[in-house]
C-alpha cells in the first residue's frame, strides 16, 4: 500500500455514512409521499427481499455453505410475527375511538410491532440453532440437502399443525388472515439499515473473520484454533435471525400468510438473488434484490418470463461469470473519496491524514 | 493475556538462546509408543520423540514414510489408534484440532492452506483470533473495546509480518502472493496463534536457493525471538543439516534413527534406507 | 377388506411407488457418482417426459408403444444436451456453481413448460389406458393391479439391465473408471466426455422410464410434477448413499413403503414431512447414506 496515500479517519468515515443514510431515509419519505400506493408497495417489497438476500448472503457468500432452507426461517418469522400482533390489543389508527390520545395509540402501535419483529427474529434464530447445530456437522451438498429437508418440514407442519393441536393456530391451508398491515416504507427502510449494519459490523470483526476463514479453508481455520462449528452455528443463526425479520415485514405487508409461499422455490429465488450479486458482496445482494424484484413489478408484461429469465441469467451467470456480477467486492463510501481526495490534490480536505 | 512477552524488534538487543537451556524444563512435546493405522495397515508406527523448549527438530524420511502423518496426529486431525503425546507435559488425550492449537501447537500445511481470498492481514488476524479479546456485542455496537483491541491486533500483526518483510504487502490478496511468500505467510499465520511448538511441513518447498537460506536463517531467528521449538518437514537436506539441533528419520512409519545432523549423516541404516535409496530411485530415473 | 388384505395392498402401492422413485434415484446416484454433481433438473426430465408421451398420445393419436419410445428418447437427449451445454462448461469451476446452475436448468425446465404449456395439468387418462388396461390379479381378496404389476416388473428389469451395464460392459467400466478417477481414466484412454455424457443418457432414459410409470399411477402431467417427485427420489438417493447404484434402489423401496405405511394409518397429509424426516435422521446418523462411502478431505 502507499504510504503516502491519504486516508480517511474512522470517526469521519462512520459520519459520512450515517449522513447518506439519513439523506436516504429523508428522501425515501419525501418520494414515498409522491407515489402512488403501487409502487410504494415494490418498495417495501424490494426491501424486504434485500433483507433476505443480505442475510442469505451471510450463510451462502460469507460462510461459503449452501442452504437451501431460507424461506422456511422466513415463514417461522412471518408466522411468529403474525400470530403475535393478531393476539395483541392493536389499536385501530384510523378509527380511533373519541377523546383518545393518538399519539399514545401510535405509540402502543409501533411498540407491538417492534416487538414482532424482534420476537420473529428470535424464534427464526432459535429454529437456526435446532436445525444449524445437526445440519453444520455436514458439508457441502449434504447440508444443502439436509437444510432443504428442514425447510420442507417447517411447510408441512404450518400446513398441519392445526390438526394436531386440535385448535386453530396457523390456519393451514387457508392461511393466517388479517395480519396487522404495519409495514411502511420507513420501518422497512430502517430494519434494512439495521440489517445491513449489524452484518457489516459483524463481518468487520474477529467474529468475521473466523467465518470467512471457515468459506476459505475450514481445516486450515482449525489450525489456526477457531472453533469452526461455533462460528458455523452463529452465521447461520445470524442469517436465519434476518430472514426472521424479513418473515415479519413481510407479514405485516400482506396481511396474509400462506404456508406453500415458503416453499423450496422461495429459497431458491432468495439464493438467485445472492449468486447473481455476487456471493460474499452485501451491495451485489442489495442490488440484485432490487433489480430482481422492482423490474418485472415494473414492467408487467415482463412477469410471465420472469421466472424463465431468472433461470436463463442464474445458469449464464454461473457458465460466465460463477463468482456473479460483483465477485466479492463490497463497496465502500469513503474508499471512493479517499480515491478522489488522492487524485484531485489532498490539502482541500483538512480530517485528510497521513497514515 | 501477555500472548507475546518477547516481540520480534526485541531480537538483536538479545542473547540467543541455546538448546542447552532447555535441560532444565520439561520438554514442549513428548510422543510416546504413538501408532495409527488406517485399514488395518500401520501408517505410524511406534513413534517416540521428545522435543525441547527451544528446539529445532527435523523429521525427515523417504516419500510416504508418514512424516506428514505425524504431523496430522500432533494436530490431531488424526486421532492415534495408539499412543499418546503430551504438548507441556498435558495429555492431549481427546482434543480436537482447535483444543490442540490453543494447547500450542500451530502448524503449516505441505499444500499450502491460505485464506486465499482475504488479505494477507487478514490472515494474520485470523491467526491472532483467540488473542484478540472482544465479544460479539462489543464488536456491533463498536465500543472502544473494539477499536482498542483491533488496533493493538493489527499493529501485532504487521510486526509479525515484518519477520519476512512483509508488512508492505499488508493488504494484497493471499492468493496472489508468489509461491514462496505463500509460504512464509503461513509460518507468519501459524505464529500468530502465539505457539509453543510451531511444525512446518516442508517450509522451503518451492523456494530457490537464496529463499531457502534466508529461511533458515529467519527459522532461527523465529526461534530465538518467541522462545519456542520448531519441528519441521524437509527434503531439502542442506536447510535440515544447517538448522536443525536434533533429526528423527522416520521409514515405513518407524523411527529408524535419531540424533544430531552429524550422527544423522553418519549413520548407515540411514544411509541405506533414505539417502541410499534416494539416490538409487534418481539413477532409476535418469536411466530412463 | 380383512387387516391381511390392507396391509399387502398398502405394501403393493408402496413398492408401485417405491419403484418409481428408485428408478429416479438412479439416475441421481449414477451422475453424482460420476461428476459429483446433485443434478437438480432429474426430476424435470421426467416431466419432459410426461409432456412428450402427451403430446405423442393426445395430440399425435400415436401408437402407445411409439409414443413411450418416443417419451424415453426424448428424456435421454434431454439430459444429454443439458450435461453438454450447462454442465461441461462448469467441470472445473467450484462444485457450488455445478449445483447452482442445476438448479437453474431445473428452474428452467420447469418455468419454461408452464409458459408454453400453461401451469395446468393434461390430463390422459383416456390414452393412459390403452397402456394400463391390462389383467388385474386377485389372490386372498387382494387385487394386484395391471399398473402396479408393470411398474414393479418394469423397474425391476431397468435395475437388472442396468447393473449388467455396469458391471459387465465396458462402458460400464469406464464409467466406473471415471468416477473413480477422472483424471486417470483420461490418461489410460478413456473419453471422459462420451463416458459422462452416456452416464446422463442411461439416467436420463430411466427418468424417462419412471415417466411413464408414473403416468400409470396417476395419468396426467403438469410442469411441476418433477419437483416433489424428484425431490423425494433424490431423498432416495441420499438415504440409500448417493453414488450407490444398490443403495439407490434401497432408498426408493424405503421412500414408497413409508409413504404408504404413513397413508395407511390415515396421515397422509404428513407424508412430505415423514420422508424429509427420515432423511434427516438418517444423514445425521450416518451422514454418507446407507451404503455411502465416506470421502475425508487429504490434509
């Protein structure tokens, strides 16, 4: 590295950042204002599908492992959302009774749906753990098939369950109706912030690391003393906690949870996301989210082939490009400036040091 | 934790350190009757070797002679089907790979096993893992434990580097290191694991002649510095006469003979059943 | 219908079935074996196969006899042309990617049917019976029906056939050469690409083989039929340790004999979560399959 490259200091690159998300936060309101409720909807729909790929993308980019169960940590989230809020004393916002406070319903409002979201998280982590610790122990396609068997049986039982329990709790079939619709484009906004930084934090940490070293070479991450199963574990229970969360949002923005959503092709559509970003790259997940999801919303016509053309591009992809479209490169804010404050003279920015 | 008392600048400004010294402490390792077979066939057999504190220690032996194997059931990522071996005077009886490691054995591999894709700071880092004391919540809400902890590990980790010059190269990819950095990169990866007993298999693969003899005088100073034994792999007889202090050469999975390098290079069962042979298979093969 | 007669006809359906699912699991175990592949578009090839018998039958008036030839012919070219233009570009690329790409054939195969075809089923069971009409055997109040006759029959001559294959040809034996070791068997002069390619033409004929058993059982076909029962072969195949051309065959008699003893005691809503459950248990208890063998990494 040049020694006389200039650099930005940590508490000014955190700043810089928390400034865009701020700027972006402002701006996603004040566009979310303008638009109409359709494409508000893609919104958080893009959002919520980014949480999923960012979270997958901990277990498949970073650990190096395949899963093929992610939708079934989705629906253990949406579900345990769902029940939650609907066994809850919601306040109704737009009717509300005469004489109440609002600000205090809101307030009950949002703090219930917060609470979802951290319980849908938890359970989906708990179910990481129940079906991590067994599934860890194998490698390679074994645990892609093993994990796809779990995925499958959390969708039978949701399916069933009811009939056991003698009571209705999921509703099979027919579905979990009339799910609080608490999703906004803000709180999805928010929860893919949270997201994103508790992974990045995590991934730029000795915890980090000691996954990646796993991806890289496990028996070598052994002799170097990192207790691999451990960290194997933690990944995935970090990104089955995510996907838990996204399970919520995802709840609380249909309103309805069917069991045969969270099938294998579910997963699979999530896996799509990450390998075409770029497994190990959080933006080539939050890209391709997006680009996946908002582009046949957008064009309808397009619908009919989209799952065609999925297809064709995960197989061209892997065929041209196997690391996918952004490798493993992650971006960087400040790196970008460092680069232009290095090449357009250094004495304009004065936090500029020398390293 | 004072993982590294004795750090690497140190090494001028100090005495070095004989093997001598090491009479008045237990051995860092000791392997006794160690065996294991794999399908019934004895791959080791009858191992018994100790290795001083500070000691360089050179296993040698014709190609398949289980001399990688050893190294394998020092790590244990071969259980013994019999024998045992006590890392300072513990009974490893049971552990795994990673309790071995943190009992002080790091090792590096015949076939190079880099995180390729990380930097090679990263890779250090990793090495210094459980020497770098901050937990999950610390690290995500980035608490100045974090920064503190980081910055001391990164700091270690450029020193650690700078043994091979490699502090320069801090931040390039493992993967596209030359051949020989490579290497040198996995001593420095294995060292930061901060171990007792540092095994290296065949450390000079690979290298020209210059490399190999700035190696050895880096395993040396390796040695002196941290205090530690070194046990290594090598078919480059030069580098194993010049550096090491005790040789165990190993023959269908049996010591057939220890000793110094000159009673080593002496002796006529070696010279029959290694050095003989050895040169017997070259003269097969230029016969051709 | 006395206890006897329940159990040996819920036998029958299970081993009907479980004849089926072995045939498919053999194609899965034979391409791993081979390339160590998991070949997610198997059980798409039997879809294939449904529709090219439909379209044969119920389109084109043909003979039945043509039309399954024509139905297996085209599941064997299918699985051909899929190994040469998704799969040997990928033979050195990292097994994930192999994996991925099936994946996306699957996903192809699958999408691209319900695009032309539309996502509802065919049905056939007017021409399915020129095929399934056959005499039924009765014995102690059980009936043994003609499909379940056939099917068991079937499979059982495609195992035997393809065993000799094996392990008396000489293509069987460079095929075992192969998944042995591709790199040797390249250099004692076998082509390695033909050898690969073949083994996906016997799998994917066999596939097409349990396409029409299938479509025996239950005469229709939709662009998803491949999916569950792929995925439950491939659960065969997994059970019985993939790889294993015997172990195969284990695997699918278990898969069909749980499926039918869990119908047979009224729980059949459960069935999809029983096979995964056995799945589970057994990769857990001996992660290589029944008959696997266990593959450690040279350190």
């Amino acid at each position: 590295m040049n020694q006389n490259q200039k650099r930005i200091p940590m508490p000014a690159r955190y700043a810089i950042n928390a400034a865009l998300v701020v700027l972006a936060f402002v701006a996603l309101n004040l566009i979310t204002g303008a638009l109409s409720s359709y494409y508000t909807k893609i919104l958080m729909l893009v959002g919520i599908n980014i949480i999923l790929a960012v979270s997958l993308n901990v277990a498949t980019g970073y650990l190096g492992q395949l899963p093929l169960g992610h939708a079934g940590f989705m629906a253990v989230g949406g579900y345990a959302a769902g029940i939650f809020l609907k066994a809850m004393p919601m306040p109704n916002l737009d009717k509300l009774p005469e004489g109440a406070n609002a600000a205090a319903a809101h307030l009950q409002y949002n703090f219930y749906v917060v609470l979802a979201l951290l319980l849908a998280g938890l359970v989906a982590a708990i179910f990481g753990i129940i079906i991590g610790v067994p599934a860890l122990r194998l490698k390679g396609d074994y645990l892609a098939i093993i994990t796809l068997g779990f995925g499958e049986i959390i969708r039978v039982v949701l399916l069933n369950i009811d009939s056991v329990l003698g009571f209705d709790f999921t509703f099979g079939a027919s579905g979990l109706k009339r799910i609080p619709k608490a999703a906004t484009v803000s709180n999805v906004f928010i929860c893919v912030v949270i997201t994103c930084l508790v992974i990045h934090m995590v991934m730029k940490s000795r915890h980090g690391r000691a996954i990646l070293s796993i991806r890289e070479n496990e028996i070598a991450a052994e002799s170097c003393g990192i207790h691999t199963t451990y960290y194997k574990v933690m990944a995935f229970t970090l990104s089955a906690f995510f996907a838990g969360v996204a399970g919520a949002l995802y709840a609380t923005y249909v309103g309805i949870l069917q069991p045969n959503t969270f099938g294998f092709m579910k997963s699979i559509e999530i896996l799509v996301m990450v390998v075409l970003g770029g497994m190990g790259s959080m933006l080539g997940s939050i890209l391709s989210a997006t680009v996946l999801t908002a582009l046949p919303q957008v064009l309808l016509a397009f619908d009919k082939w989209r799952m065609v053309l999925y297809s064709i591009v995960l197989i061209l992809v892997m065929i041209f490009k196997p690391s996918g479209l952004m490798g493993t490169y992650d971006f960087s804010m400040s790196r970008l400036l460092e680069k232009f404050m290095n090449r357009f003279g250094g004495k304009k920015k004065g936090e500029a040091v020398k390293q | 934790m004072s993982d590294y008392e004795l750090t690497y600048n140190d090494y001028d400004s100090r005495e070095k350190i004989l093997p001598e010294r090491d009479k008045a402490y237990t051995p860092v390792m000791e392997a006794i009757g160690l065996s294991i077979e794999f399908g019934g066939l004895p791959a080791v057999d009858d191992f018994n070797l100790t290795v001083g504190r500070t000691e360089i220690c050179g296993l040698i032996g014709p190609n398949g002679a289980g001399k990688t194997t050893v190294f394998n059931l020092l790590t244990k990522v071969y259980q013994p089907t019999r024998g045992k071996i006590l890392i300072d005077g513990r009974d490893t009886k049971g552990m795994s790979t990673i309790q071995v490691n943190r009992a002080g054995v790091a090792r590096t591999f015949q076939n190079i096993r880099l995180f390729k894709n990380l930097s090679v700071i990263d890779n250090v880092l990793i090495g210094m893992h459980n020497h770098t004391h901050y937990n999950m919540l610390t690290s995500t809400l980035r608490l100045p434990k974090y920064w503190k902890a980081e910055k001391a590990a990164r700091e270690k980790a450029l020193e650690l580097l700078s043994i091979f010059g490699m502090q320069d190269q801090a931040d390039a990819e493992a993967g596209s290191l030359p051949y020989g950095a490579q290497r040198r990169l996995e001593i420095v990866r294995a060292l930061a694991t901060g171990p007792k007993l540092l095994l290296l298999d065949e450390p000079a693969a690979g290298m020209n002649p210059s490399e190999t003899t700035e190696l050895m005088e880096n395993i040396h100073k390796i040695r002196d510095t941290f205090q530690i034994a070194i046990m290594l792999i090598e078919h480059d007889m030069s580098l194993v006469m010049g550096i090491c202090e005790g040789i165990a050469v190993l023959n269908y999975g049996k010591i057939i003979a220890k000793g110094t390098p000159e009673e080593i290079r002496r002796n006529p069962v070696v010279i029959e059943a290694y050095l003989g042979k050895k040169r017997g298979e070259k003269q097969d093969a230029e016969g051709q | 219908m006395s206890l006897f007669s329940t159990i040996v006809s819920q036998l029958v359906n299970g081993l009907q079935s479980g004849s089926i699912y072995a045939l498919v699991a053999l194609g899965y175990s034979m391409v791993y074996g081979i390339i160590l592949l998991l070949n997610f578009a198997h059980g798409d090839i039997i879809m294939v196969g449904a529709y090219a018998a439909w379209m044969c039958m119920v389109n084109f008036h043909l003979h039945p006899v043509v039309s399954i030839l024509i139905a297996i012919l085209t599941s064997t070219l299918l699985g051909v042309v899929i190994e040469k233009v998704a799969y040997t570009p990928l033979r050195s690329a990292p097994r994930l990617s192999l994996l991925i790409t099936a994946i996306g054939v699957s996903f192809l195969l699958e999408n691209g049917f319900q695009l032309i075809f539309g996502a509802g089923a065919k049905d056939m069971s007017s021409a399915m019976t020129a095929v399934t009409g056959g005499p039924s055997i009765s014995f102690g109040g059980t009936t043994l029906s003609f499909p379940a006759m056939l099917t068991i029959i079937v499979s059982i001559l495609s195992m035997a056939v393809l065993t000799f294959l094996v392990q008396k040809t000489k293509l069987g034996k460079a095929m075992r050469a192969v998944s042995e070791d591709m790199g040797a068997a390249q250099l004692m002069g076998i082509s390695v690409n033909a050898t690969v390619s073949f083994t996906f033409a016997v799998g994917s004929a066999l596939a097409g083989i349990g396409a029409i058993l299938y479509l025996c059982a239950y005469p229709q076909a939709n662009p998803t039929m491949g999916s569950m029962l792929g995925l439950k072969a491939f659960v065969a195949a997994v059970l019985g340790g993939i790889g294993s051309i015997p172990g195969a065959m284990i695997g699918g008699f278990v898969i069909g004999m749980a499926e039918a003893l869990v119908s047979a005691v009224g729980l059949s809503v459960w069935k999809d979560g029983v096979v995964f459950a056995i799945l589970i248990v057994v990769l857990l208890v001996k992660p290589t399959g029944i008959l696997g063998r266990n593959i450690t990494e040279k350190v």
